[in-house]
C-alpha cells in the first residue's frame, strides 16, 4: 500500500508556526518565560514613571517649603525616589536585553541621558533649597533684628527725660533722626532678601552702610548731650542691630531660596518632560509587544 505524501504547503505552514514561536519565546524558555518577563518589563516601566514623578514633585515642594524641617524632609523623599527609579532602571534594561526587543532598550537608553541631565540640575535645587538662607534672613530680620531696633529706640527714649530746654530739643531731634535712620534701613532689607539681581543688592547695600553711619553719627552726638552711661543700652542695641544685620545680608546674598526657585522654574520642567516623554513612550511601545504576544 502506497504512503500518502505530506502536503507541501501544510508543512511550510508548521516551519512558519515553529518559526513564529521560537522567535516569540526567545528561544530560551518557552512563551510561559516570555510572558512572564514582558509582564515584569511592563510593570517596571509603570514603576519607573510613577517614581521618576514623585522625585519631582517631592524636588518641587522642597523648592516651595517654608521651614528648615519641611524642606529636608522633602528633599529626602526626593533622593528616596530617585534611588527608586535608579533600581528600576537597573532592573529593566538586562530583562529587555534578554527579551531582544531593541527599541525599549534604546528608550531606557535614551531615558537614562536625559535622566542624567535632569538629575544634575535637581542636584543643585535640592542643596539650594535646604539652606533657606532667604528664608533665615528674612526670620532674623523680622525677629532679631526688629527686636534689637525696638531696644535701641527705647534706650534711646530712656536718656531724654534728664534734659531740659534746648538740649533736649536737640537731642529729641538726633533720637529722631537715628531712629528713623535705623527703620529705612530695615525696609531695604525685604527687597534685598527677594533680590535676585546682584547690582541692585549692592546699591541697596550702599544705601544700607549710608544708614548706619547716620545713626552712629546721631548716637555720637547725644554722647556730648548724655551722660555716656545713660546711652550703654542704647549703643548694646545698636552693635547687635548692625551685627544682625551683617548676617542678614551674607545670607540673603547667598539667595538659596531664590537661585533654587529659579532652577526650578527655569531649568527643570524642560528636563522632567524629557525624561516624561521617553518613559511614556516606553510604556507605549511595551504594551504593542504584549499585545502581540498575546495574539
């Protein structure tokens, strides 16, 4: 009895078929194997944008918190998620290697050259945003240094009552004259903490020195008015006024808070929707290779 001969065109569809489902599994494990990892790739690519948001949202409300503890405290969280999304990376691109789909290896690629970018610039508003030198300066100006002018006009105001006729008119006037000295000087000091233009601190600096020489100056008068004693409090007031004052000034012109403000504003939201922009197409691409797995 003669054999049937196998039908061509039935066996090229079983090579094809064979073919087909090598090529799907990797040859290296089977389709179970590759499903598996399609999965996790899938689930660390989610993993990694949502982390990579977090990192910039918790880099952001550093950037915009108003006390020592809150801004550490999310620059922490920051460096929690970037050491998160970091993992993820680490973990994603040996899986699409070994899954051979090429594309996503090169948008991890790509990710991580623009993750690097972003990452250098973030570096830098997170240290900036945790020093809050604007902040503190703007703290010892309405705290420190206001009470420290308080006491010198109320020392000041203490010495009068021992005058009479037109010393006293004098004095009245030089108390004035200091007193009124020292509170322009403290209305500079709002602008120049918010300044961040460096020559408009320095004309406001000169306008500051100005002040404090005319207040001096009106203190060395009432000492040949006034019993030099009747004036110590008034002049402890001052040296603590101006030595507040000296550290407002070097904190407000390290700007911290203001150079941060302005990375953040300026140079990252370009840089986060980069990095945004290859993960979403990563997830994109991802989920066409599962679904054609799946057919």
């Amino acid at each position: 009895m003669q054999k049937p001969r196998p039908n061509p065109a039935l066996l090229r569809c079983l090579v094809a078929l064979l073919m087909a489902a090598c090529f799907t599994a990797g040859c290296n494990g089977g389709p179970n194997k590759v499903m598996a990892e399609l999965s996790e790739a899938n689930r660390l690519s989610a993993d990694l944008r949502a982390r990579f948001s977090q990192s910039a949202n918790a880099s952001n409300r550093a950037v915009m918190a108003d006390t020592d503890e809150a801004s550490v405290a999310f620059a922490r969280e920051a460096e929690q998620s970037f050491s998160a999304v970091e993992r993820d990376v680490a973990a994603l691109k040996p899986l699409l290697t070994e899954l051979g789909v090429s594309e996503e290896v090169e948008l991890v690629g790509q990710f991580e050259e623009r993750y690097a970018a972003y990452r250098k610039v973030d570096n830098d508003v997170l240290s900036l945003a945790v020093e809050n030198t604007n902040l503190k300066a703007q703290s010892l100006s309405f705290g420190e240094e206001r009470e420290a002018a308080d006491r010198f006009k109320a020392a000041l105001s203490a010495a009068l009552p021992s005058l009479k006729g037109d010393e006293h008119c004098r004095a009245d006037a030089l108390v004035a004259k200091a007193v009124v000295a020292v509170r322009e000087l403290q209305t500079l000091q709002g602008p120049h903490i918010a300044s961040a233009d460096d020559a408009a601190m320095s004309v406001m600096e000169k306008d500051i020195a100005a002040l404090q020489t005319t207040a001096a100056d009106a203190l060395r008068e009432l000492s040949g008015l006034v019993d030099p004693s009747g004036l110590a409090a008034a002049h402890t007031a001052f040296d603590q006024f101006v030595n507040i004052g000296g550290q407002i000034i070097a904190l407000s012109r390290r700007n911290s808070n203001v150079r941060s403000l302005d990375l953040a504003l300026r140079a990252l939201p370009s840089l986060s929707a980069a990095c945004d922009d290859t993960l979403r197409a990563l997830e994109q691409v991802l989920a066409k290779v599962g679904t054609k797995a799946t057919r």
